[in-house]
C-alpha cells in the first residue's frame, strides 16, 4: 500500500485488502472512501473494506467512480463526504488516479 498525501487532510492509494485497514488506522486516519466500482476486474467488494473499517472504529463511504467517466453526482457525493468527515481521511480506486481528480473536482467546485 502506497499512501500519497494529495492535501492537508486527504491522502489516496491503490487498490487495498480488508487487512490493510489496521495500518491505515494507525497512521491516524479516521476515513476511509472507495471510490473504485466493486464491478471494476480486481476490485476488492466493498462491504469487506466497509466492515473492517467499522472494526477498526473508522468511518466510511462508498461513491463508485467509473474510469474515465466522473459524474457531476460523483463530485457532490465526494464534496457531501469530505463536507461531513472526520480527518485525516484515506481515499482509494485502483490506483490513486480516480481519488485525486475527483478531489480536486470538489475544490475546484468550491471556488
């Protein structure tokens, strides 16, 4: 698991496991999105990361991002998520690409 900081707060990775979410835990964070589609070949369902992450006492949302074809629901899922979480908070799609242009999405649309 390769965890990128993209912005005060917000850091994305590839792809992760269910066993991955202690690690992500104890680096601090306190959410955890998905934005890959569990549809996606290689994806890991989300209701695994979903229940390890609620193990792990972290909060968690699922918005689905097709590649290549974000949506203006997809930018007011991310800005309603980001709105209410609590940080620092860990996004990921298969490889990190997804979860940073969606975020830079919703800043752009704060603006």
């Amino acid at each position: 698991m390769d965890i990128r900081p993209v912005a005060d707060g917000f850091a994305v990775s590839g792809q992760i496991r269910p066993e991955d979410v202690s690690d992500i835990a104890a680096a601090g964070y306190k959410t955890i999105i998905v934005n890959r589609p569990d549809s996606e070949e290689g994806a890991v369902p989300h209701e695994a990361i979903r229940k390890a992450a609620e193990a792990a006492g972290l909060a968690f949302h699922y918005i689905p991002v097709v590649s290549g074809a974000v949506t203006a629901d997809n930018v007011t899922d991310m800005a309603a998520a980001l709105e209410n979480a609590e940080q620092p908070v860990f996004a990921y799609c298969r490889s990190g690409t997804r979860s940073t242009n969606l975020y830079g999405l919703v800043q752009q649309a704060k603006r």
